[in-house]
C-alpha cells in the first residue's frame, strides 16, 4: 500500500510500505477513507517528538471502513464505518481504568503515528478496537467527522474542561488554529461571557469571529492590553494555550487574573520559563494534559445532531495521493489560509481486504 513515511527531520516521501495486518486478537485492519494532518505531525517533522523514528507511517486521525478484526473484537466487523480515534485504550491497565486513556500504561495511549504505523496511509492496524474506533453515525460525512478523532476532543477536553471554563467567564484563547477554533466553539457550549481570540493571521481572527469570539488581538495589537481594557484590569478567568511556543504560554501567564486558570493544550518542543515570581501569590491553576477521548462518543451526537459546526474549520480537501501537496498547503498555513486539510475521495462501496504479509 501507499503510506505517507517519515524520514528523518523535514523529509516525509509518499511510498510503498507493507499492508498492515491484524496482529492480536483485539486489532482492527481500517481502510482508510478520510485522514486529516495536525499540527502535531508538523512538530515531529521538526524533531520535536524525537520518540518518532524514521520509516515510521504517520497520523493519528481517520474514518474508514473496517476490513478486518480479530477474533476478539466485539464492537465492531467488517463493513462498518468507523472513527479511528487518536488515543488507543487497552481499557485494563490503572489509567484506563480511570478513563485516563491517554495515559494507557498497556499498550495504548497515543501511538498511531507515533510509535507505532499510523493513519495516512491506505490502511491502517488499529490496537484495542473495541475501545479505540467508534462506529460513525449514518448523517455524519466522512470528512466532518475526521475532525472529531482529535481536534475537538482535545479542545474540549484539554481546554475547555480543565480550564474550567463555567457561564460569565472571560476566556482567551492564543492560538487560532484548528485547535484554537475548537476550544471557542467548546467554550461557547458553557456561555462564557466573552471570548477573544489571539492569533498573528488576520485570516484565522475571522474565523474565530465567525466561530463566536467577541474581540480579536492580532500581530500589531498588544493583547494583554486588550484583556486588562475589558476586564478592568482584572485579567481573564480561563487563558488556552493552543499554540505550543514558549512565547504563547508565557503570554498566557500574565494575561490570567488571581485565581483563574491557564489550560495548555499546545505540543511544546522547547523550554518555557514558568515565572514564579509573579505567579506564586496570585493562586493561578496550570493545566497540561494530553487528550484522553472519554467525550468522543458525546461529540458525535452532537455532530450527528447538527450541533457541531466541524466542517467550517476544512478549508482545502485533496485526494489520498496527494499527501505531500496537502502537507505543504497546511505547512504554510499563514500563506495558504489552511485551517484542516482533509484527504480522502468518494466513498466506495466494494471492502477489500488487504493481502496478508
């Protein structure tokens, strides 16, 4: 098959790998008929996520159709549409147990894409399938529902639900990329009672106003002021960082009021300073968190239901073979106005299993 390949930092080529196949009993052969890219795969270009080796197959999200499971499996068979999520879950282990299952110990946590063969690819071997796909609602179309393996469990989850976002607060977002965009629309589930979003592309500030942010700071205003001018000088209640750059969480410390909460959402592949000085009195609460994916199933109702506004954050869609011109459009986010590139052509109807090795 056809596999985007990671080759060492800034190189990817879209090459022959081998089929995948179903290796445990609880293992699931996907073929893969949407896949997205996010930011996090741009960072392991970088070499920020050195637990990455070359010859790995990248991606973490996808829908698709089952082709093959094991023998025990239980939750899903050949045929069904499914959403590969980014988190697998051994579901046995303290962490799972906990419904902590980005902290699997077992054998999952992330690893598609990450130290195991991931998602952009024709095919993909998903571990823990009963706990790591969830069968596609029949309104939902593939390509908004690709958005729900990991951007918007994220948001909600790592953002909007550990910041603690409740009605009537001010919330700041920094950062209005995919990421950033979700956890506006998740904050808005709460009422909050404002929203601003902090972005330097005009493009993205726009968006995150069509998406119900209430002011916007861009790359020639200073948004600290703007925070401090709307809340008296208080700061906000909830800061999300969405960004993953020293600058962007250092930013989301001094723009927090006294007993308020900055929710880190952002891959960091470098050191930031934490300036104690400043915030040991002021009773700040710092979060950081990887998705754990406990809502996904709650997300897709409310995307089955119309309540979900996915398909307003896919600005460019290619098709499967055309990985890396999809990868450099979204590469180039600030010249492209790329928010999710979405890969993947018509949906078919005729399920080949793919050969076994």
């Amino acid at each position: 098959m056809k596999a985007l390949v990671f080759q060492g930092q800034g190189q990817i080529a879209w090459r022959d790998v081998p089929d995948p196949v179903v290796k445990d009993a609880d293992d699931a052969v996907i073929r893969v008929d949407a896949v997205t890219i996010c930011g996090t795969d741009l960072h392991i270009i970088e070499g920020d996520v050195p637990e990455v080796t070359p010859g790995r197959v990248l991606g973490h999200e996808a829908v698709g159709t089952v082709v093959e499971a094991g023998a025990g499996v239980r939750t899903v068979r050949p045929g069904d549409r499914v959403l590969v999520s980014c988190i697998s879950a051994c579901g046995r282990c303290r962490f799972c147990r906990d419904g902590r299952y980005g902290q699997c110990r077992g054998g999952g946590g992330w690893v598609l894409g990450h130290t195991i063969d991931g998602t952009q690819a024709e095919y993909v071997r998903v571990p823990f399938a009963d706990l790591s796909v969830h069968p596609l609602p029949a309104p939902v179309d593939s390509h908004d529902g690709v958005l729900l393996a990991d951007i918007f469990p994220t948001a909600y989850e790592v953002g909007v639900l550990n910041g603690g976002v409740r009605p009537g607060d001010t919330v700041v977002v920094v950062g209005a990329g995919p990421i950033g965009l979700a956890a506006i629309i998740g904050a808005g589930l709460y009422s909050p009672g404002r929203t601003i979003a902090v972005d330097l592309v005009e493009s993205r500030l726009a968006t995150a106003r069509s998406l119900g942010a209430d002011a916007t700071a861009g790359a020639a205003e200073e948004p600290g002021q703007l925070v401090d001018d709307l809340t008296e000088g208080l700061g906000a209640d909830v800061v999300i960082e969405a960004v993953g750059v020293p600058e962007a969480f250092e930013m989301c410390t001094r723009m927090v009021r006294p007993g308020g909460r900055v929710a880190n959402i952002g891959v960091h592949g470098r050191p930031a300073t934490l300036h104690l000085e400043d915030l040991w009195i002021k009773d700040v609460t710092i979060t950081t968190g990887l998705v754990d994916t406990y809502s996904t199933p709650m997300l897709l109702r409310m995307l089955a239901a119309g309540r979900l506004p996915s398909s307003s954050l896919i600005t460019h869609r290619f098709e499967l073979g055309q990985m890396e011109e999809a990868y450099d459009v979204f590469s180039r986010a600030a010249d492209t106005g790329a928010l999710k590139v979405v890969l993947g052509g018509p949906q078919h109807t005729e399920i080949i299993a793919p050969a076994q090795a």
